[in-house]
C-alpha cells in the first residue's frame, strides 16, 4: 500500500509510536537499523488502526499479531511497517519531524561534543591548576555550556593571580583584577570568580575556605590583596577610648559621629574604654541621637554584616566591652541580630515581643502597602518593624517615655 504521509502524520492516534521513533532518531539511532519499537500510550484505536495493516490472514488465523501489547507498552515491528507503507527509513525522520512538530536533533553527537568538551576543559584546568583538586573539582561540577571560553578565562585569571602572590607591596583587589583581566571587578568578592579566587588561595595555603567577611579579608591581606578598605564604613559616637593615637584622637575629640573604614580599624585600632556599647543597623538612629543630644555610646554596622562590622565587633571583645544590638524587627533584622549575638555575645534590645506590641498601639497614619498582594492571591504577610519607630526608638536610646502596656495589650500577635 502506498502510505498517504498526511493522513499518517495527522492521526492523533498514531501520534505515540511517532513519538517513539522521533525519540530513538535523537538518541543517535540510524532508522536503517530500528527494527521494532516500543511505545507507551498507545490507545486502542491506535492499535487496531497498525494491527490492521499489519496483521495478515494467516496471523488472524493463528491468533497471535504483529503488535504486541505489555501492560501500557506496545511494541510495533517499524521495518515492516515500513515496507507495508512503502516508506524507506531514510523519509522516517521527515515523517515523524511533520507528525511531531519537532526536529530531529542527533542528542548523542550534541552529547559526544559536550563530553569532549569538559575532557579537554578538565585538561586545560589541571595544567593551570595542578595543586588545587579541590578547586578543580567544584569548577568541574559546574558543567559546560555550548561554549568554555568564559570557564577557560576563569581559570587562566586565576591561575595569573596566583603566580604573583603573594603580592608585595600590597595592592588593591581591583588593582589585581584589572592587571590580569582589564576588568577591575573581575574578582569582586560576590561574583563567581571572587569566590574562586578565595577558594585557591585558601586551599593554596592548605586552610579551611572562610565564609565570614572579616576572615575572607585577612586571608587576602596574608597574600597582599586588600580588599575594601575604604569604602564601606561603621559609625561611631560617644564612644569612649583610652588609646592615643590618630582614631582614638579622632573619637575623643569630634562631637558629631565619626566614620571609621576598615583600614582605620586595622592600621589605627582605637583602644576603646570599659563601656556599655549599642549597635544599631541604621545610621537614622545615629542621626536621632546627635540631634536630641544623646549621650549614649552608640555604633552603627548599616545592615547585613561586612568586613568592617566584624573588625569593630572584635575590637569591642578584646577591649571587654559589654555589646548591645538592635536591628530592624524583620527577617533580616532578626538574622542579622542572631548573628551578631552568637558570634559575639551581644544582648539584643528593642527586639522583643513587648517592643512589637507597642509599635502596634501606634501605627503609621498611612497603612503598608505590600506589593506582594494580588488579586485573589492574598497571603497573610506580617509587617516589619523598623528602628525609626518611636517605640523602638526609645528603647534603643534609654528614653523610656512610651507607657507600659496594659494586660489585655500584652497578649498581641508578635513578628
């Protein structure tokens, strides 16, 4: 019979065992070589339409048929059915391409490429990298796409970097960078490559990979990079010292709060007196404090916590001062907060359920919007608490002029 294409691709009960065959073409299968092929979801119709075509009289007459049912699977003999059509296996992949809807796209070659591209990647890495298995390894797991030459980049920058540390004099991490790449962010410390330079000197040196800001930092700065000195910052005031040099001229003598960066932390550390010392998230609090004219030791660290953060915090423990913290009451606020009480002792203040309850009694006269809610998409979604609230304002800066709560306010919900 002389097999009108159209009628066959069009048949929605056929559409399976297209399916089927169009599977086994993209798996690298030449179609000169399928001689039978299983298909799942074939439906009766489908079935008895091949059974049909294929089963002869003497077949009938036996009982037994060309196709072969096995729970949901049939298996059709696609050579036969070929020659029953008059179909040659060099039209298969036109017909099921056109029944389908999609090309028939050789996967193996596309995953023998793939396959030869991550050996020669692996190979190139272990020749710039021989010393670091454990680097290799996870820049391996990353996998390659259709094209390696961002991950060779990656890996000739690094293995540049390496061979000229350490680095003497020191230089700036961007300065490192740009020599090497012409990219002076190239291994800012929240990208990719960053986090990898940091893994190979680590592993280098035969250290454990730091996570924290501080220690990433010192482990550049033993190798001659500085990273950041200069441009994130921590506040401070009232704060008092006992030292006397430059910073701690600096604190003593300034009456408006004082920004210290991360190398006047580490080449100048101010000796900071015995004292009880708040840290708040937000440098608003500070500005609140100057211009009421608090007098309350006071230290801002502005939100998640960074290098310079983490150098004050140390110095404050070495010096045996006695911390505080308050944060946003959100959570990130509470991360935040969590953090900086196991790590360094710190009491957390203005955070508890009782400052909650009171910032509710006085709301903002205009509502939250929460853009999150759409529709009938609604989400029970619990506002945060910010540090500009006069209730928790108060609390941080030892003003307690907001009343106590009531019993019956004591038992509201809480963040």
């Amino acid at each position: 019979m002389t097999a009108d294409l159209t009628y066959l691709t069009q048949d929605a009960d056929l559409l399976p065992l297209w399916r089927a065959i169009h599977g086994r073409l993209c798996a690298g299968t030449s179609p000169e070589t399928i001689n039978a092929v299983r298909v799942t979801g074939l439906n009766p119709a489908g079935i008895a339409q091949l059974r049909s075509w294929l089963d002869t009289t003497t077949r009938r007459r036996r009982g037994t048929s060309a196709v072969t049912t096995a729970g949901d699977t049939a298996t059709v003999p696609l050579r036969e059915l070929l020659g029953l059509l008059q179909l040659e296996p060099t039209q298969l992949a036109d017909l099921v391409e056109q029944a389908v809807g999609t090309p028939v796209i050789d996967r193996s070659a596309a995953t023998l490429a793939a396959a030869t591209r991550r050996d020669q990647l692996s190979q190139y890495a272990s020749e710039h990298l021989p010393e670091l298995p454990q680097l290799l390894a996870r820049i391996r797991a990353t996998g390659v796409g259709e094209d390696d030459t961002t991950v060779r980049h990656s890996i000739a920058a690094l293995a540049a970097a390496l061979q000229g540390l350490p680095a003497r004099p020191p230089l700036p991490l961007p300065k490192l960078a740009h020599d090497i790449t012409g990219d002076p962010h190239y291994f800012d410390l929240d990208t990719l490559n960053g986090a990898r330079l940091v893994a190979a000197i680590a592993e280098r040196a035969g250290l454990p990979e730091p996570t924290r800001p501080d220690l990433i930092r010192t482990l550049l700065a033993t190798n001659g990079v500085i990273a950041d000195r200069l441009s994130a910052t921590v506040l401070l005031f009232n704060v008092a010292v006992s030292g006397d040099g430059p910073i701690d001229r600096r604190l003593r003598e300034s009456p408006a709060p004082v920004a210290l960066t991360l190398l006047d932390l580490v080449e100048h550390p101010p000796r900071l007196a015995p004292q009880i010392l708040t840290v708040v998230e937000n440098p608003s609090i500070i500005e609140i404090a100057y211009t009421t004219g608090n007098r309350q030791p006071l230290a801002c660290t502005s939100g998640q916590l960074r290098a310079v953060d983490h150098m004050l915090f140390q110095l404050a423990a070495k010096h045996g001062v006695t911390l505080r913290y308050a944060g946003d009451i959100d959570p990130a606020g509470r991360q935040i907060a969590a953090a900086v009480a196991a790590t360094y002792g710190a009491q957390l203040i203005a955070m508890d359920e009782e400052t909650v309850a009171h910032a509710r009694l006085y709301p903002p006269p205009l509502p939250r919007v929460d853009t999150r809610i759409h529709g009938s998409d609604r989400t029970a979604v619990i506002p945060p608490v910010y540090q500009e609230h006069d209730a928790v304002v108060a609390r941080i800066l030892d003003q307690l002029t907001v009343p106590p709560l009531a019993p019956e306010d004591r038992d509201g919900d809480s963040l």
